[in-house]
C-alpha cells in the first residue's frame, strides 16, 4: 500500500504529539513519530527504513538553512553567556528592579520589547527571553507566562510587520505584486492582531486559565520552573559587579547588525531598494552574520575593559553551546519529522486535493481555509511550508485586487500562524520554550487554552469576511466574540470560586 499522499501522511505527527502530550518527554516522542513516518515511506521495510531514516537526518543537517540556523543558535547562546559572565545580565536586572515596581509592568516590558524586535521570529524569541527572564524572575512570573508572551510577539508580530523575513516569504509565495498584497491583509490578519489583544489583556487583567494558573501560583511561592528546569543554569549564576553596558550595548548590536545582515544577503548593497532586499533575503545567514560581528564587538567591548579576561571569554564558549543544546536536539527532530511528513509522505499535498475536490461556498472558503491551514501548520510544524501548499490554490481560485484574494490568503497567514503557535514541533514554539528557558511541553499546555480562544473568534470573524467582504464587519464581529468567550469563562471561573 502507498502511504503518500493520503490520510496517513498526517499519522507521524499525531502520534508524536499524543506521545509527548502522555509522557511529557520530547526527544524520544519526537524520534517515535519519526520512526513511524519512515516505516510508512518504506511500507514496514525495517531495512529500507534505517536507511531512509539516517539518508533523512543526513539531507535536513546538510540544508544551508538549517546549518545556518544552527550556527545562529550556537553563536547566541554564546552571546548570553558571555553577558551573563560579565555581569551584564545582573546588572540590568537590578536597574530594571528599580524602574519596574510589579509583574504586570515587567510583563508589559517583556511585550513591548517583542513587538519592537520585529524582523524575525527566531531572534525575537531567543533575545527577548534571555533579557527579559532575570527581570520577570524578580517579580515571580512563571517562566511558562514568559514564553507565552515572547511566542505571542514573535511570528503574530512578524506576520504584520512590512519589513520582516516573514513579509519576505510570503510575497515570494504570491503572484503580482506580492509585496502589496501583503499589506493588503494586514488589517485581515485577525489571529495576529486578536492575539496581541489577548495578550495585553492576560497582562492587565491577570486572566490565567487552565494550567497557566497553577504555573502562576507555583512561580509565586518561588517555583517559576514549575517543577522541570531542562536547561544548564550555570550562567544565570552572578559572575562580576558588571555594567548594564555589557548588556545593552550587545543587544543593540546585535539587533542592528542582524538587520543589517539580512538586507546584505538581499542585495542592499548592491543597488536594490531597503524593500526588495527584505523581500530576497537570506533571514538565516543574516543573523548568522549579524550575530558573529556582535561576538567579535564583544571581544573587544570586554578585552579592552577588562571585564573578562582572554581566558574567561574562551570558557564561555564551550558553555554557552551547552545552554543551546536541548533546543538544538529538538529543532533537528522537529525539522526531520516535517521534511518526512511535508516532503516525502506529501501532506500537504493529501489536504491540497481535499480542497480541491471538496465543494466549498466562496462565502465559507476563508473560515475553511483558516481552519485547514491552521490544522495543517500545527501537524507539519510550519506555517512557512503551509503558505507554499495553501496560498497558490487562492491565486488561482480567485482574480488579483479582488477583496476575496485578500481575505482568503489573509485566513490562510492566519491559520498557519495560529497552527504554528499551538504545534509542539513549531521551531518557533521550540525556540520561545528555549528564550523563556521553560520546559518545552510546560509552554505547549500553558499557551494552548488562549490560543484556542483567539482561534475560535477568528473563524467567526472570516465567516463575516467571506458573507459581507467588509472590513469593520469583520473586525467587530471577530472581537466581540473574543469578549464573549472571554466573559463567559470568567463567569464560570468566578462560579467555580463561589462554590
């Protein structure tokens, strides 16, 4: 029997994910949903299998991509170390102690900060976290609540933001001018923009729902792991009386040199335009690039002060690819099981003919649309991979400048954002677990719950877009929503507490 193609292609990462789910372990979940996907490719052929198993490892570790993203993983958790051994980190936790007075502001610090570092997801994460995480320690915020903001303004932020890899992506995935049907959904992009609004709502109002509570009351008797710290905290150990210099200066390196790296990788430099090399770009290699000039700033910020001695700076790089190593060993699983299930089983390529073949409403199609391609990111773990399969098919269904092309490819950045955001083998799930360092599957069952409450009002809301094409219509109708499930689960919470 031929698997490919078919409702089986979709079986490895559901068997993955309920395995990790059950036993709340990653690695091995992970490698059984693998397993499982090669024994489908070669039909139970255990020797076939081994082979397509390690030719598989062999081709996604062989991707100038992924060894750029790699490389970008290594080199950053280089740079936290080094920041934490001079003192940096310490001291920019005590002046935001000073000039931040409770949870809530350090929480909304966290957000803004995310929303300001917006050209890539991965830098966004990783960054975010690790500056951020000594200041929300201070007010007993649950690592768990960290990661949800860092994820909530990592790729719903990317996805609105004109100048961003993302806004890259997708225009390459459309026909035109790509890059003004961009913009075009931003306003119609409601998972992103209902989910900022969540979250600024889950800050102000302290609304912690299903686990998110427990981990909030852990992290207020001390426990802001909850329990499972996976990752080497021997840099988060206070090293010297630092500056708050030795932080911010790397940072703000480190942000302006990987902007830069990525519109050299487009062209920049060589006469394209700031958009159309944002458009090209390499997102990976850029960072990469950006964060080996911060290495070599920082070399010489240190050296030259004396803040850490020759010795001291060499020590900080075996330990800090240490840190990164837990990430690493789940993103390289992660990337194996989507090329298994994306590449070789052709899901994407079952649930494309699904919908062609399906006799869907025009009026319905976007609701649809965001349902499958939510469906289909959270299974793969890539919204990415989700604008290749989903995006072409509403081009073609539908004339360019029409409002219906808008609204339909905006519910598909929508899904496949919102499936990526719930998928436990999303690299950018993986990547803010890491930023927060929060246990991977701590953050997966904690962000889950409000994550589907945003997703529930945005298929309502692409209804109204598909019936009256209205953009106002579409807005209200998907917030008022939000308000309604939102209230009806504070009146049962205030119920439960009553009784």
């Amino acid at each position: 029997m031929n698997y490919v193609k078919t409702g089986w292609a979709l079986l490895p990462p559901i068997i993955a994910i309920i395995c990790a789910l059950k036993t709340k372990e990653v690695y091995l979940s992970l490698f059984i949903g693998i397993i499982s996907g090669t024994l489908l490719l070669s039909q139970f052929d255990i020797i076939k299998g081994m082979d397509l198993l390690f030719d598989t490892f062999i081709q996604c570790l062989s991707q100038a991509s992924h060894i750029s993203i790699l490389l970008f993983l290594v080199m950053l958790g280089i740079v936290v170390t080094l920041m934490s051994k001079s003192g940096g980190s310490q001291a920019y936790g005590k002046f935001a102690k000073k000039k931040i007075k409770s949870s809530k502001q350090s929480l909304f610090a966290t957000f803004l900060l995310g929303v300001f570092i917006f050209i890539d997801d991965y830098f966004n994460c990783l960054t975010v976290g690790n500056v951020m995480s000594k200041v929300t320690d201070e007010f007993k915020v649950s690592r768990s609540m960290l990661a949800y903001i860092i994820d909530s303004t990592a790729a719903p932020i990317c996805i609105i933001a004109p100048i961003s890899s993302w806004a890259a992506a997708v225009s390459g995935y459309t026909s035109g001018d790509g890059f003004q049907l961009f913009l075009n959904t931003i306003p119609f992009n409601l998972y992103a923009l209902l989910t900022i609004v969540m979250v600024c709502y889950v800050i102000y109002s302290e609304f912690h729902i299903g686990k998110m509570k427990e981990h909030e009351a852990a992290a207020k008797m001390g426990d802001v792991h909850y329990g499972m710290n996976p990752y080497d905290d021997k840099e988060d150990e206070v090293q010297k009386d630092g500056q708050m210099l030795d932080l911010v200066l790397p940072v703000f390196i480190l942000i302006v040199s990987c902007m830069i790296g990525m519109i050299y990788t487009g062209g920049f430099f060589s006469g394209e335009n700031l958009i159309t090399a944002f458009s090209q770009c390499d997102a990976s290699k850029g960072l990469v690039y950006g964060t080996f000039f911060t290495l070599i700033c920082m070399f010489v910020l240190y050296l030259s002060r004396k803040v850490l001695s020759y010795d001291e700076f060499v020590e900080c790089i075996p330990e800090g690819f240490k840190t990164m190593v837990p990430s690493i060993l789940i993103l390289v699983l992660a990337w194996v099981l989507g090329d298994l299930v994306s590449n070789q089983l052709k899901a994407g390529a079952f649930v494309y003919q699904m919908l062609q073949s399906a006799s869907i409403s025009t009026a319905i199609l976007p609701g649809c649309l965001f349902i499958v391609g939510a469906g289909l990111s959270f299974s793969t773990g890539t919204s990415w991979g989700t604008f290749a399969i989903l995006i072409p098919m509403a081009t073609s269904l539908f004339p360019e400048g029409s409002n219906m092309l808008v609204i339909s490819i905006s519910s598909i950045l929508a899904g496949a954002v919102c499936g990526d955001h719930i998928s436990p083998i999303s690299d950018t799930t993986i990547m803010a677990s890491t930023g927060a360092k929060c246990h991977h599957l701590h953050h997966v069952t904690t962000q889950l719950p409000y994550a589907l409450i945003v997703a529930l009002a945005c298929i309502v809301g692409y209804l109204f877009a598909g019936f009256t094409q209205n953009l106002l219509l579409t807005l209200c109708s998907a917030f008022f929503t939000l308000v309604i499930i939102i209230g009806g689960i504070r009146i049962y919470q205030n119920h439960i507490v009553n009784d």
